[in-house]
C-alpha cells in the first residue's frame, strides 16, 4: 500500500469511528499539547480550594469593612471607588454570603491564567514558556491570600488580562478594539484609581503597535482613529463616575482620597526644618523621626483625634493635607523622589519581608488560625452580617498554606525584575526583536507593570500593591525572550 493509499485508509477509519472515539482522539491530542497548563491550573485549583475551606467564609481586613459598608450606599466620597461594591458585591451577595464572593474571585482568577496562557500562545511563545507566564498567578501564595479576602485586587488583576487581550490579542488594535480597552481600562479605575495610570504606557502602545511608527505618513489616520475611540470610550465611563461623584459631593473629581494620599508619602519623607509654609499648615508636619514614618499612617491620619485635635475646631483639613504636600512637592521634590524609588525598588527584593515604614507582610500571609487583623469584633459581626456565621478557620489547612506561602510559595521579586528587564530589552529592539513583530505587546506588557507599580509607589510600598506584577511581569519576560529568539517578521 502506498502512502497515498495509506492516508485514504487512514481517513476512511477516522470517519468510521463513533463520534465519542473522535472526540477522545483530539481530547487526547489537545492534552498532549497542552499537559504543563493544565497540571499548573490543577495545582492551582487545588490551592484555592484549600484557601476556601481553611478560612470561612472569608478572610476581611481593615478595607474589606469599608468595601461592604458601602454595597447598598455606593458612596464615591469613601476611601475606595464604588466599583468593587458595585460590580461584584452587590451582585453575588444577592445570591450568596461572603463564601460566594471569594468563590468566584478564585474562579474569574483562574480563568485569567488560562486566558494569559492562550494570549502568550497567540503571539508565537512556546507552550512551556506560555505555561511558565500563568505560573506566578496560578501558585504565588500571595495572590492565593488575596483572592480569599474580600479585597477588589483580585478584579483588577482580571480586568488587565482583558486589557491586554483587547490591546494585542489579534495583532494591532483596531478602533473598534481599542474603544473595548478603553472601556475595560475605565471600569478598571472604577475598582482601583491607580489604573488609570495606564492611559499613558496604553496610548503609547497604540501610537505604535503594528509599526505604524514607522511610516507615520501613512498611518496616522488609522493611529488617531484608534487612539480616539480608546480615550473616548476611557472618558466616558470616567466621565459618568465624574458626573456621580459631582452630585454626591457637590465637587468636581473622583475620589476625597486624593489629598490623603499626597499627605502620607509628603508626610514620610519631609524636612519640616527647612519647609515654608503658613503657622496653621505647619501643624500637620510629623514629629516622629524620619525612618520611622509610615506613609499609610499619615494618609489616614485625618481619621485620628489625636492629629485632628492640633488643629482649631473647623479647621478644612483636606485643604491643610493638601496644601502641606504640594508645598513639600514643591520645596523639596528631591525627597519625595527619594521616597517613591525606594519603595518602587523594595517590590524587587528577593524575599518578602519588611522595612521600616512598611505595611507588615504579615497582613497578605496566611496563619494558621482565623487572622482577625486587631479587628475582631469587626470581622464577626461583618461575618454574621453577609453569611450568617462568625469567621472559622481549618486549622491543618490553615498551616500548609502558611508553611508554602513562607518557604516556596511566592515569587521572588528579582525574577519579576530580571523578566522585566529582558522585556524592555526585546521592546527597545534588541538583536532579533526588532523584527520579532511582537517587541510592542513586549514593551506594552512591561510598561503597564512599570506604571503601575511605580504609581503605587508614589503612595506607599505593600507586597499587597506588587500583586498586578504577578499578571504582567511574567507575561512582558517571555514575550521579550520569544522576541530576542525567534525569526523576523512582518510587523511591529
């Protein structure tokens, strides 16, 4: 028999087969390809159903209060933006307690891995390489801790995986998808203001995904289309948060939160002997030595009756905050500089511990009994509030956890940098890369993580803020060495 013969016969006993034998042929097949993913989100899956059972209903911090005190009022005057209460809580609460919410958080987040997974294959990344970039969001104990509290991390996390979807998951951006990433980024900031930041790396990707930077001539009507439909989309969800906080408030913006903010880092990094500012400011500098200012301390000092008992009574202090940090912006940027490196540059540690000034660790590590955060009262009675039980912990479980979180369950923040670096390098055009045809995802990738953990930083370090870097970090490190190895082509 000869091969032509052979595929004949070959084809004919394929057809042959019953419906269920094809389908286990490509089941098999499929998990011959795909093997490394689907034993990571295996291993994922078990992880989050141990975190589920070991801390019922949920675990609940200090802003988990705050996130359900505001389900029914959506008040945008809070600390936080309505879209956490809105969006998620306020819907699955209607359905179930607590347990439910942080169900679902593990499940959105476990569909963001596989999505990663699909998004790296889509741009010509090995399949183990791919595997490796789901890695840190399917087993860092950290982002385990997370999804199990009733935190709105975990929906930021999700929500960039769309972006990045929206941005380069069929080549470059049309305007039609660039108005859904704009729509994404938008409800983004809805859950955490700290995305909008990602306008800026977002715009420059559309300026020159595709390699339309580089006959401008003929491009820049396909480049401003797309560019406008994102902003304008981005606008008009932020334009309706605007328009709702202006009629709660009374004030044009999106959040009170903001001086506070500026107070907390103004107030860590000060030389109040050299800053000039009116008698009644000068109240709100800190007496304590420098290197043992914390920055989240001050940002919600205004909550203090001791800090606000050194002002008069009446005294506007969102102003005073304000007006003390921008004059410390102002007089002494080379300190505020200081402070934001250096906690931008803490995220990259080799271990997870803490620095003097820092949010402890040990509020994103897991322990073996129900951690009530100094807040017990709180958390029972929040507990019994939304499910109907007080808080409960699975001991056994509870220490695995703890012991995998603290030895091997987390990513080293050096790896995050190194694959970052790496990113840049493809991004830039290095060697290969610069006819890779996917330097601009690789640069995108790495310019969002850079973004936004530099933002963060602007307020404050926490192990907390470095999570988005377990969605991007390892996505930007294998795009940009799938981009240093592979042969040119067209594009980018």
């Amino acid at each position: 028999m000869d091969q032509d013969e052979q595929r004949l016969d070959g084809s004919a006993a394929t057809a042959a087969e019953p419906p269920a034998a094809r389908r286990g042929v490509r089941l098999r097949a499929w998990f011959a390809r795909h093997w490394l993913i689907v034993t990571l989100l295996v291993a994922g899956t078990v992880l989050r159903v141990f975190a589920w059972v070991a801390y019922q209903p949920a675990l609940l911090g200090r802003d988990s209060f705050r996130y359900l005190d505001n389900v029914d009022a959506l008040r945008p005057d809070s600390l936080h933006p309505i879209g956490y209460p809105l969006f998620v809580l306020r819907r699955v609460l209607d359905l179930g307690g607590l347990e439910l919410v942080t169900a679902i958080q593990h499940v959105a987040v476990l569909v963001a891995a596989g999505a990663l997974y699909a998004l790296a294959l889509r741009h010509g990344v090995r399949r183990w390489l791919a595997a490796l970039a789901a890695t840190p969001l399917l087993l860092d104990g950290y982002e385990l801790q997370i999804e199990q509290m009733i935190m709105s991390d975990a929906w930021q996390q999700v929500l960039l995986v769309g972006l990045l979807w929206a941005l380069t998951g069929r080549g470059a951006p049309n305007p039609h998808r660039a108005a859904v990433a704009g729509l994404l980024l938008g409800v983004a900031l809805a859950f955490r203001l700290i995305a909008g930041a990602l306008v800026v790396p977002a715009l420059c990707y559309l300026l020159i995904a595709g390699g339309a930077w580089r006959a401008w001539r003929d491009n820049w009507r396909t480049v401003t289309a797309r560019s406008l439909a994102f902003l304008a989309a981005f606008a008009v969800v932020v334009g309706a948060y605007g328009a709702y906080f202006t009629a709660w408030t009374g004030e044009p913006g999106l959040s009170t939160a903001t001086g506070n903010v500026l107070y907390g880092r103004a107030a860590a990094v000060v030389d109040c002997g050299t800053l000039e500012v009116s008698p009644l400011v000068g109240k709100a500098c800190p007496t304590e030595p420098r290197g043992m200012r914390r920055p989240d301390h001050y940002a919600h000092a205004g909550a203090n009756p001791v800090w606000r008992a050194r002002f008069p009574y009446g005294t506007n202090l969102r102003k005073v905050q304000r007006d003390f940090a921008w004059a410390v912006i102002r007089q002494q940027p080379l300190n505020v500089v200081e402070g934001v490196a250096v906690d931008f540059l803490k995220g990259f540690r080799p271990v997870r511990v803490n620095a003097a000034g820092d949010v402890s660790v040990e509020w994103w590590q897991f322990t073996d009994g129900y951690p009530y955060y100094n807040h017990a009262e709180q958390s029972i009675e929040f507990s019994e509030r939304f499910s109907g039980e007080a808080p409960s912990a699975v001991r056994p479980l509870g220490n695995l956890l703890r012991d995998y979180q603290r030895s091997i369950g987390y990513t080293p923040g050096t790896l995050l940098g190194a694959l970052g670096i790496v990113a840049l390098l493809a991004g830039f055009g290095l060697g290969r890369a610069r006819r890779s045809g996917i330097r601009s995802a690789a640069l995108l990738t790495a310019g969002m993580a850079l973004t936004i953990l530099l933002a963060s930083a602007a307020f404050e370090f926490s192990w907390r803020y470095q999570l988005p870097a377990l969605v991007l970090l390892p996505l930007a490190g294998v795009l940009g060495l799938t981009a240093l190895t592979r042969r040119a082509s067209p594009g980018d």
